[in-house]
C-alpha cells in the first residue's frame, strides 16, 4: 500500500471529475500499472485532519493534459474492470466533503482468468 494526505491539496479543474455535487473536490494524483484486465482499489482513511472523511477515487487514462475517466468510485473501495495489461493509469483521491484527510491505497491486481 502507499499512505497519503489530502493536507495542502488543491482542485484539479479537468472535463470529466467525479463527486457527488458540483462543487471543486481538492484531490491528490498517483499513477499505476495495471497488472491484469482489472484491479480492486481500496482508500482506507488513516485519520481526519478537520472532520469526517469519506475518500473516494477516480482513475483515467494516462493524459495529463487532457484525462479520460475509466472508472469513478462510490465509496473507498471500488473493483475497476476494462484495464489494459502493462498500462499505466492515473488515480485521483478525493473526497466529497472536501475535509482533508490521511489515507493509505491498496491496488490489487485480479487474475485476468481466475480458476
């Protein structure tokens, strides 16, 4: 896993965020490689840094310019399908009530053919 804060994080402004609202969600990004055709990614809060935090996620393509959304989680735990072996991605943290917040990341890759 990998720990991280939303302490100091600011709002990306892109075409395709996720969030339950229409307000800027401050966000960290991280990238990965995808291991398989699918992942279960879980944002486990650590801690709360000025109230209740609810982590979620986003993961998109790997343009920084200009990113595509793959997946948009409902809560801290998601399992993203369609992902292409040996390609790396990026993945958005946020949180809907924008409270900062420390957490930890767990990427878990899933066979592609499980037996």
């Amino acid at each position: 896993f990998t720990s991280g804060t939303l302490a100091g994080s600011t709002y990306t402004a892109f075409l395709t965020p996720c969030g339950n609202s229409s307000g800027n969600r401050n966000d960290v990004w991280y990238r990965f490689t995808a291991v398989g055709n699918q992942a279960t990614i879980t944002i486990n809060s650590t801690g709360t840094l000025g109230g209740t935090a609810a982590p979620r996620f986003q993961i998109t393509d790997n343009n920084c310019t200009s990113p595509t959304t793959v997946y948009c989680s409902n809560n801290n735990i998601g399992t993203v399908t369609g992902l292409s072996n040996g390609t790396q991605y990026l993945l958005r943290v946020y949180c809907n009530n924008n409270q900062m917040t420390t957490f930890n990341i767990c990427v878990q890759s899933l066979p592609d053919n499980p037996l």
